[in-house]
C-alpha cells in the first residue's frame, strides 16, 4: 500500500495506523522515491513503527532474472539498467518473481532503515508526524523541501496543565536556555490563541528558547503548541503545605502520594528555598543536641517543626517575636529553626523584614505550611508593621480588582508560624510612626523576651543561651551552631514530613488536644482571659509538634523537654504581657493612669474645700476633665501622706478616654479599687455636688489615683509542673 498525492504529501498522511508495525519500504526508482526516504523515516518514527527498512534499488540494475534449463529462477550478472521511475509493479513486467527477490534478499536488498524515535516514543503521535521533538531540537517537515528543518531548541510538553477549580489551563513545557539551564514554563492556553499565539512564542523566547533564525520557525513553533494533545494531566499549585491529607508540596518535590500528579508552579523562582544538606542523623547529633538546656534555643527549633501541625489543627497562623539587646543571639535562634527546612543563611531561606507588604504576603503565600523567617523587625517601616502583622497572622491578603472594578478573587492564602527577632518590641517600633498596636496585632505576634538571666554578668557570657555544653559561652556556642547549620540543614524536614503523611489524621487531632488542654492546665489560672487562652494554644501545638519530632528520633531529646522549653517560653511571654487577664483591660486602665500622671495638673481645678468652691487664686483650667481634690492624711508610721482624688463627669471621662469604651474603663476601675461609688447598688458613678453645680449633686465618676499606681499585677495562677508526662504520641511506641 502507499499513501495519497506523491512523494509531497508524506506530512499530510496519518501513519499512526503503523504504529508498531514492522514496514519495508520499495520507492520510485528516481530522485523523489530518493529523496523521500528520509522524511519517511522520521515521519514513521513519530508515528511509533517498531521497524522500518527499506529496498536497495541498486541490485536491480547488478542483476537480470533469468531461468536455468530446468525453469528454476536464477539472477544473472549481465547488467541492465533499472529503468527509471520503476517500481514494483514494473518488476514484475520485467520477469521478477517472488524468487528472484528471495536470491536478491541474500545480496543485501533490504537496508536497514531504524526510524528516529521521538523524545516520547512510548506515546501517540501529537501532530500527525509533522513535527518532532528530538534531543538536538524541535524539527517540523518541509513539504516544499521534502526534509525536516529545525525549528529551535529541544521542547519538552510536560503535560496540560489545569488549576484547582479547572478553570484556568495550558501546556507546561520545559526545555534549556542559552546557558544550558532547565527552564519550565506553563504556556497559559489563551496565549495560544492571543495575538495568533505571538504571546506564547514571545514568553519562550523571553526565557531564553532558542528559535532558529529562518522566517518559517517562528509560526512553525506557535503551530506545534497549538496543535500539541495528550491525555497527561497535571495540577498546578502555586503554594507549598498541605494538598488534602496525604500530599504535602514543598519547591522541588511532594511528600506523599496525591490523588492527582501535582506541580508546583510560579512565574518566578520559588521564595521558598526548602533544601537539604546531611541526614537527619547529622542534624541531631550537631543541632539539635545543643538545644537541650536552653529553652529558647529549643523552643525556636520546636516553633518549625509546628508549621505542618496548623493544617491538621486547622488552626490560624501565628507569629513568635524575640526580642532583646543586639549580640546576644537571636539571629542565631532564628538560623537554626531556619536550618530545620533549609540553609539558614540570609537570602537562602532565611528572610529579613526589609521588604513591602505587598511582597511579605507573597512570601507569606510561598511558605504556607512551612515557617517563614523573617530577621530584625526595625527593618520595616513603623507605618506598616501593625497591619504588616495583622494579615500575616490572619492568613489572607489583599483583594485585588480587575479593569472592570471587580474582585479577580486571587487573594493569597496561607498558613504559617513567623518567627522574627528584634531589639524592639511591636509596640515599640510603632510607637515610632505614633501608632499604637491593637489586641489583634499582638496577639498575632507574641513577644518572648531572649534574656533568661537575671544577673549582668551571666547575661553577658551565656547571652541568650542558658547552657554553653562547654564551649567557652554563649558567643563561642552560637558560632558552633551557626556553621553546622550551613553543614546540615533540611533533612528533618523531610523526615517530619514523611511521618505526617502516614499518620492517622483523627488519631493527631485527639493527641494534640490532649497536649493543649494539658498545657493550658499547666500554665493558666482560672481567672485566665480568652486572649491568655489563645495564646496558650499556639504555645501548645508548638510543644506538641517538638514532642512529636522526638518522638519520631529527629531530635534526640528527652519527652517532656519540648513541653518545659514551650512553658518557660510562654511564661515569659505572660511576664512581659503583664498578667493573663485581656491586654485591652490592661490599655484601659494603664491609659487612665498616664493621663492623670501627665494632666493632673493641668486638666483639673484644684478642689480645696468641702464647701464647692475653688480656689479663686488659681490658674485657669484650660480644657478640664473634671477636678482634683488632695487631702493630707497623717500616720504616726509613715508620716504625712496626700491622697489625690480625681473628679470626672461622663463627658470628662469620654473626653480624657477617647478610643475607649467608657463604661468598660469605669467598670475596670471599680475592680481595681480605683473607683469610689455611691451607696446605690451597681451605680460605678457617685452624686457629688461640685464646685459650679449650684446645690444640684451630679453623677461623677471619683477615681482614686493611688489605687492605680500598685504595679502588682495578677499572673498565672496555675501550677509550675510541665513535668514531661511521656505523651501517646501516633506514630510511634512510647
């Protein structure tokens, strides 16, 4: 059989009903049946044919057919030209026969003719043979030169590619740039279509393809991806952590077995650097085993092992912020929890704060399920932080609109545990831009102070560091641990990982409420606020999440040693807070004293007698709150004493607390003790007759100013026990 239309067509024919068939091929005696064998040859060998072999039309002008005297066919040496354009049919008019060929087949009349296999040959042909993606590069035939010609560079289609709602697809591609480097592109399907598919050609080219310089390459490569199918299928996502319960996308590879091929894909490098350097063996034999006897240490590390934990918790992100005095270590902290999924160096994963907040939330985006790293808050503008936190925390970004003024609905998302350092607290770098921080901010990032010692001296040897394992102090221990890191970083990881994907999803869930409820046991007192409660349980999954890496032997700790290390943390963290009642209690009440220590002067009359009057004799009070009245009271122990009791109507106090709820701040006052009220049960005001009220008594608020000068304030009431109880951890045998 042959096909259609002459030795020109060969690229308009489907030979992909030859696929695996073993083709000998017998040409025009001519300079197209020539020429055509080429071609032919590549075009089968896209077509998937297991053989191809052609005729030697040359031993048919080396030999005639002749018979013996017994009618025997035999070949004779007597040459005879093969006449020209001769083909099969013309042999057999000039006395071939099936014989003859038999004794011609000895001679060497089929030649070999492998077909070049295609970079996919175990696939369907993608464009009927016209094209072909070899190893030296991308060829497509030219009918008018009856030859493939290069079209560029070699050009891998991947598989399409879709999104998770199947709403948005393409074709990834890979291929090598001018410097031999591997480049992967997902070609959106409507730059295909765009411009003529200019878009898509222009995108490869931008990339570094390289397309051959002859006219015709550049609509032959559009036609190649335009005309490309296959059946593969792979899912583009553009963010690591948790793909259902059983995958876990990390930059270069996924952890577990998807329900469907996954593919992490973004326009730029991944800012996510999760690598590896060593074993898990050598990471806790030259890390982790430093970490023992220093809590912060300890609890940093512990604080990347929690990241993959807050899918499985389904609970909010949440930040740790270290803050302390320059040199003391808490860049080294943050190095090492960085060493847990990468190289801790600087720009590798390692972040800074010194970026928008625009950028942070991509970043933010980058490493949901992971831990992001950001170094030294005052590098970020004091303007921005406070929301910069809050969104981080939330775990959204911002919507953005299309032309049309609509939602595009691509806000980024994430979850993740930040850990940051810093020689300022949030509020403190706020304070700068005059800003003050909200409950929600801090609570998003909770300040654990990098200082456990009490002494100078001891401070300035161990620095942040409770315990040198005798290596000459906490400067000399904080090098050690900084090269290893360089050394040995990524594999737990990796190991942490591995353990998740098996593990029974309800059975984690039971053991890390198990953790947190004991936790918050061990830490809170009954008068604990929801704000200490929530924060308790961002400090529990931490513990748990070190717990379990122990567990599994990534660590190398003793149980319990994760839980005592989170609870010191945490206790610190409450210390600096100022109790674990509600911080915007504490801002009301802290805001009442530093106005009447910094206006008590100047915002109120001066109220000498019990008669109403004031003095007359005074300075004018410009803008009053209210007024002040001081009686002395003597005491044959102490002396002489002044009491200072402030006199302020509703509107004085909305006036001095603008921002806050008036009725709360007087309700606060009255549990300090700050607050006289009258004999009426429930009233927080008094009736008082002041100075210019005439004989009319008045509702006032009567603050007590000493009673708000008791720096006591209530903490935990809890017990001090994070006794290291050895958890029923899943996965693993106590």
């Amino acid at each position: 059989m042959t096909w259609p239309s002459g030795s020109k067509a060969i690229s308009k024919a489907d030979f992909t009903p030859l696929r695996g068939r073993h083709v000998r091929y017998w040409p025009d005696n001519d300079k197209a049946g020539t020429d055509s064998v080429p071609p032919l040859r590549a075009i089968l060998g896209a077509a998937g044919v297991a053989e191809f072999l052609s005729i030697n039309l040359a031993l048919f002008s080396q030999f005639s057919p002749t018979l013996d005297a017994n009618g025997k066919a035999q070949l004779s040496n007597t040459s005879s030209a093969w006449p020209p354009k001769a083909d099969a049919a013309d042999a057999i008019a000039l006395g071939w026969t099936a014989d003859h060929i038999t004794q011609l087949m000895g001679k060497g009349l089929i030649q070999s003719e492998t077909p070049t296999p295609p970079i996919h040959s175990s696939e369907p042909d993608r464009n009927n043979g016209r094209y072909q993606s070899r190893p030296d590069g991308l060829y497509c035939f030219n009918q008018k030169q009856e030859k493939y010609q290069c079209v560029g560079g070699p050009l891998d289609v991947a598989a399409r590619s879709r999104d998770a709602n199947s709403e948005g697809w393409g074709l990834l591609v890979r291929f090598k740039d001018f410097d031999s480097l591997t480049k992967e592109w997902n070609i959106p399907s409507i730059y295909l279509v765009t411009e003529g598919g200019n878009k898509a050609v222009e995108g490869l080219i931008h990339r570094g393809y390289k397309l051959a310089p002859h006219r015709d390459a550049k609509n032959q490569l559009r036609e190649y991806l335009q005309g490309y199918d296959t059946p593969d299928r792979v899912r583009l996502v553009n963010r690591m952590g948790w793909h259902g319960s059983d995958a876990f996308m990390l930059p270069d590879r996924v952890i577990g077995t998807p329900a469907e091929p996954l593919h992490y894909y973004s326009d730029s490098a991944s800012l996510c650097k999760a690598s590896t350097s060593g074993t898990v063996e050598e990471w806790r034999d030259n890390i982790a085993r430093y970490c023992t006897r220093n809590s912060l240490l300890t609890f940093a590390v512990c604080a990347a092992f929690a990241a993959p934990f807050l899918d499985i918790q389904a609970t909010e992100s949440c930040g740790f912020h270290f803050v302390g005095d320059s040199s003391l270590g808490k860049s080294t902290l943050l190095k090492i929890a960085a060493s847990v999924y990468g190289n801790p160096a600087t720009g590798e994963y390692t972040k800074t704060w010194r970026t928008t907040d625009n950028a942070l939330e991509g970043m933010a985006a980058a490493h949901s399920g992971c831990l992001l790293v950001l170094d030294e808050i005052g590098q970020i503008e004091p303007r921005i932080v406070g929301e910069t936190v809050y969104s981080l925390g939330s775990g959204v970004g911002k919507s953005r609109a299309t032309e049309a003024g609509g939602n595009r609905g691509n806000q980024h998302r994430w979850r993740v545990i930040f850990i940051s350092s810093g020689e300022k607290t949030l509020a403190d770098h706020m304070a700068e831009a005059n800003r003050k921080p909200q409950a929600g901010m801090e609570m998003r990032l909770l300040t654990i102070p990098a200082n456990p010692h009490s002494d100078t001296e001891t401070r300035r040897q161990l620095g942040n560091f409770e315990y040198d394992h005798d290596q000459g102090g906490g400067a000399a221990l904080s090098r050690l641990l900084t090269d290893n890191a360089n050394r040995w970083y990524g594999a737990p990881l990796i190991a942490l990982l591995e353990a998740l994907v098996k593990a029974d999803r309800t059975e984690m869930a039971s053991y890390l409420a198990k953790v947190r409820d004991n936790f918050k046991f061990e830490a809170l007192g009954n008068a604990a606020s929801g704000q200490a409660h929530r924060a308790a349980d961002k400090f529990a999954l931490v513990a748990a999440a070190g717990e379990y890496a122990t567990g599994i032997g990534i660590t190398g700790w003793e149980h319990g040693w994760a839980t005592y290390a989170a609870g010191r943390c945490f206790r610190a963290w409450l210390t600096l807070r100022g109790g674990e009642g509600n911080l915007e209690d504490a801002k009301a009440v802290g805001h009442v004293r530093e106005m009447l220590l910094k206006y008590g002067e100047s915002r109120f009359t001066r109220w000498e007698n019990d008669d109403a009057r004031v003095d007359e004799h005074a300075p004018r009070t410009m803008e009053r709150w209210g007024f002040r009245k001081t009686i002395c009271e003597q005491d044959s122990m102490l002396g002489d004493t002044t009491e200072n009791t402030y006199y302020l109507t509703r509107d004085g106090l909305q006036d001095m607390c603008k921002g806050f709820d008036v009725t709360n701040v007087a309700r606060l006052l009255n549990e300090r003790g700050a607050l006289e009220t009258g004999s009426e049960q429930g009233r927080l005001t008094k009736k008082v007759r002041l100075p210019g009220s005439g004989k009319k008594a008045v509702n006032c608020y009567v603050i007590k100013l000493s009673a708000l000068l008791d720096d006591d304030m209530p903490t935990q009431s809890g017990g001090d026990g994070f006794d290291g109880e050895h958890w029923d951890i899943p996965g693993f045998d106590k």
